[in-house]
C-alpha cells in the first residue's frame, strides 16, 4: 500500500470505529439477564487486521515473559498481558478510545456514559494453558456492578484456540466471589457452577464477533492447542458515575493506586488513566 491510500484506509477505519452500532432492546435484555453477550459483525475483517497487526507489535515490544511454558504458573501459561496500551502508541489510542464501542458498553449497562478503566492485550501462545474460572470484579475497587468487558478477537477463533466462555447468569450467584482466579477458582467454580446447573456457552468467534461481560460475570476460556497464538484485546469499561470504594483485598489495594491512580475512596476515578469514551 502506497502512504496515501494506507492514510484513506486509516481515514476510513477511524470513521467505522467512532459510527454507531445498533444494539436493540433484545440484545440489552439478554445482556441483563445472561450477563454476556456475543455480537457479531460489529467491526470489519480489515479493520481488525490493521489495528491487529499494531497491537501484536506493541506486545512483542513491551512483552517480559520469556520463561519457557513449562516453567510458568497456571496464570503465566493462559497469555501474555500487557495493559494500556493506549499510553504507549496513538494507532491504539484510536482503537480503545472507539465510540462504537464505547457506546456498546453504555447502551448495555444502560448508563448515560462509560469511562475506560483499562485496556488489556490478551494473547494466548500456541501451547498456553486455561484461562481459569473466574470474576475480574474481585480485582477492581468499584462500587456497582456497573462494569463490562469487550473482548475482540483479531482473528477466527475456534474451540482449539480457547474462545472465551461464559457460565450464563452467574453474575449474581454467590459462591467464589472471594476466590482470585487460580487452580483452585478453576476447580471449585467448576464444581459449583456444575452443581447449580448453569449453562456454558463456550463456542468459537468468528472474525468481526466480540463479546461483551459484566464483572461478576463468571468466566474461563480452554487452552490454545492451534499452532497460532489467539490474540485478542480487551476494554475495560466503567459507569462514568461509578464511585472507588474502600478496597477489600490486596488486588484492589493494587488496582486502586495502578488504574485509578489512587483517586480518593467515595469518589468518581476521573483521572488522567479513566477518560470518559462515551457520553449520551
Ligand atoms: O482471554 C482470556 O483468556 C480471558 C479473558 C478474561 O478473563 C477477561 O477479559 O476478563
């Protein structure tokens, strides 16, 4: 591609990720009682490659996990992490700052705006172990549940990749609500989540399909058997209204002063790193 027709296709992928997308009463009714959903066709093959290709960049270049699979915790074996990566490249910002997206999240959770809490790449190497079971709000300092997950997938992902799954309309259920994501959350989720009969929705995605999940929602994903690392990257987003309250475990004590930047307990995090993407 020639520097003018890279800067018209770059023109035109920033107009599809700031257009909006339709989500209708349905999707935000199955979205309030599953906890998940999964959308398809909400951005275009070529737009996940262009900003697929940078992102996969970005990890190599920040990546500090070198230590051979066999040598990694359960945790270091389900991918590689790398967090905000909108601070570090402007070709990201554009694509974690998506008003598309943003919107999504909003028009979900049905709140009047949503601000960023982080973004996270996700990529799970040939040979990586599970995601185990787990919530991600345990983690943050938050105090409603008014917070979803994008998770985008920059390629096909089939069962033998480890798409993410969902126990559907476990975000309200209370059992392992205290237990960090680890061999034992993947055991007694398991078990649990098993024994009350909920129902796992752990399918392939196909180019262009996302998901969004709440933060109690609970969640795993299967070990990529493929001979290709799964990539995907995630937005964190949060009511713009939501208020930090007093953390509750050492994680959040974590989370707090690295995503919040330490903003103070009962008000809203409207620092530099929680940038409001989308307000009606
Ligand atoms: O991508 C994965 O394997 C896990 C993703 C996840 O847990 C999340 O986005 O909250």
């Amino acid at each position: 591609m020639t520097t003018a027709s890279t800067t018209t296709a770059e023109k035109a992928f920033t107009e599809e990720l700031n257009a909006p997308f339709t989500i209708t009463p349905e999707m935000v009714d199955f979205f309030s009682e599953y906890g998940y959903i999964k959308i398809k066709n909400v951005l275009s093959s070529p737009l996940l490659k262009f900003y697929g290709n940078v992102i996969t960049s970005e990890v190599k270049r920040l990546n500090t996990l070198e230590k051979p699979m066999e040598e990694r915790t359960t945790y270091e074996k389900a991918f590689l992490q790398i967090m905000n990566i909108w601070r570090e490249n402007d070709t990201v910002k554009d694509f974690v700052f998506s008003k598309r997206l943003a919107k999504i999240a909003a028009d979900l959770m049905q709140v009047n705006g949503v601000r960023l809490y982080h973004d996270q790449a996700l990529y799970k190497e040939p040979s990586g172990g599970i995601t185990p079971w787990h919530a991600d709000q345990f983690y943050w300092p938050l105090d409603t549940p008014k917070t979803i997950t994008a998770w985008i997938p920059f390629q096909d992902t089939p069962m033998e990749m480890g798409p993410l799954a969902f126990a559907e309309k476990s975000q309200s259920v209370e059992i392992g609500r205290d237990i960090e994501i680890s061999d034992e959350s993947e055991n007694i989720l398991q078990e649990e989540l098993r024994k009350r009969n909920f129902n796992m929705n752990d399918t392939p995605f196909e180019l262009g399909e996302l998901s969004y999940h709440a933060g109690w929602l609970f969640h795993r994903a299967g070990p990529n058997k493929s001979t290709k690392p799964r990539e995907v990257m995630t937005m964190i987003y949060m009511d713009k209204d939501i208020r930090i309250k007093k953390p509750s475990n050492s994680y959040q004590v974590n989370d707090w002063n690295s995503w919040c930047s330490g903003y103070p307990i009962g008000g809203v995090p409207e620092g530099p790193l929680n940038p409001v993407l989308y307000e009606r």
